[in-house]
C-alpha cells in the first residue's frame, strides 16, 4: 500500500491507518503484558498499590482525614499518569517507531495517535479504583462526570498534536526525552496532587496558574469530583490545543521529510 508524501506527513490520516493503529495498540497492550499471570490486570493492580499507598502515608504524616484526601488524591493520580505519561514517551514515539517507518509507507502521525489513546486505556483500566474510593467516601459523581465526554476529547487534541511536535523534535535532539522527564518529575513535586489547590498560599497562588498541568488536571479531575472546571482551565487547554495545532503543522511541514532519516 503506497501513501502520498502529503498523507504521511499529515496530522490527518486516512481511516484504513487509523485501523491498523488500533490494531497495533492493542498488540502493545498484549506484549507489555505477556507471560503474566495478571496480564493487562496490572494496569490497575500496579495503580491501586501507589495510590493506596501514598494516601495512606499522606493522611497519617500529615494528619489528613482520608474523606478528603483520598478521593482528590486517586483521581488526581489518575490524570497525572495520563497526561505526565503521554507527554514523557512522546519523544521517543517516532525513534521507537524507526524500523517500521523504514520499512512501510506508514503516516507518521499514526503513532503519536496509538500511543496518546494507550494512556487513555490505562486511565480506563484504573478508574475503577477511583470508583471505589468514591462509593466508599459518598462522593457525587452525576451529573457533572458527564464532562469527561467532552473533556477527554479536548485533551486528545492537545496531546495529539504535541505528541507529535515532540516526537519530532526528540528524534532529531535525543536529549530531548530525558530532558522532559527530568522537567515533568519537578513538576509533580509542585502540581497539586499531594496536595489540594486550594491550600496554596494567597501570596503563591500566581505559581500554580504558570503551570500547565494546573489546568489538563483541573481539566479531568474536577468532573469526577462533582465539580466543573472554571471557564479559564477551558480557555487555557484550548489555547494550549491551538498552540500545539500550529506547532505539529509546521513541523510537519518543515522537518517531516527528514524524519525517516533522523529515526
């Protein structure tokens, strides 16, 4: 099957490769996890240990009642393996992906697609323990969770595109993927995960609104919480979303041609 140069190096592939990305996400799933005896299980078993236990530790250094606590904290795990996950494997989407791009007409974009929609099913494969948490602690998840079918999306087409951007730009500088990495673990240590917004300082707050991850995890938790995410967390992820958009056409556009020599 041949592919146009303006399909492969397009954000915008035809149906048969989304077909053939599905397909090959779910072979990743399956090889990730293969001769185990839990299997695709561990996606949840490995989450519920650390939130579990973090929450546990949490509560009792910091003399926090679990009611609180432990709810904000599993989802907003959740979201930070989402999004935090998506964001560090992004650079090395395409360099992974080398041999196949060197041996098949595939659409680059392809991949970047497959792998953002893999860390949609781990969240998937995890939430049960948010539900759990909710159930257990009374916390109202109707209506505002039906959000999330509005929410999702717009954080597929912020992650998408800058999957894409970053994919690019780390096949070509492969300092790029450990250099993000070191930048998302300082910015776990000042999101607020282990600790709740609203417990910031007054004189700080400024602090959390330069952090991007502020908004996509206001973005995804707050639905779950029985909240709905104030007017400047949309306003924030799509201009973040339109940002990225303009990026990933440009470099499509100027540096695609290259990529099958920089993988």
């Amino acid at each position: 099957m041949q592919v146009s140069a303006d399909k492969k190096y397009s954000l915008f592939f035809d149906p048969t490769w989304l077909g053939h990305s599905l397909h090959f996400l779910k072979r990743d799933i399956a090889r990730q996890y293969d001769r185990t005896a839990f299997g695709i299980l561990w996606l949840l078993i490995s989450q519920t240990i650390t939130i579990s236990g973090i929450a546990f530790v949490f509560s009792t250094v910091f003399r926090t009642e679990l009611k609180d606590f432990f709810p904000h904290l599993a989802i907003s795990i959740l979201s930070w393996n989402l999004i935090s996950g998506a964001i560090s494997e992004s650079p090395r989407v395409y360099h992974a992906a080398g041999p196949i791009l060197n041996a098949f007409p595939v659409p680059y974009a392809t991949f970047a697609f497959r792998m953002v929609i893999r860390y949609f099913v781990g969240f998937a494969f995890g939430l049960p323990i948010f539900i759990a948490v909710a159930l257990w602690f009374s916390v109202p998840l109707f209506p505002t969770v039906l959000l999330t079918l509005i929410n999702f999306p717009l954080l597929a087409l912020l992650l998408y595109p800058l999957a894409n951007v970053l994919g690019i730009a780390g096949a070509r500088f492969r300092d790029l993927a450990p250099t993000i990495g070191s930048i998302i673990y300082l910015l776990f240590l000042v999101s607020p995960i282990l600790f709740k917004p609203e417990t910031i300082p007054q004189r700080a707050a400024f602090l959390l609104y330069l952090n991007p991850f502020y908004y996509l995890l206001e973005l995804v938790r707050r639905p779950f919480l029985g909240d709905v995410p104030p007017l400047h967390v949309y306003a924030a992820v799509l201009a973040m979303a339109a940002v990225a958009w303009v990026l990933s056409a440009i470099a499509n556009r100027r540096y695609g041609r290259y990529l099958v020599f920089w993988v």
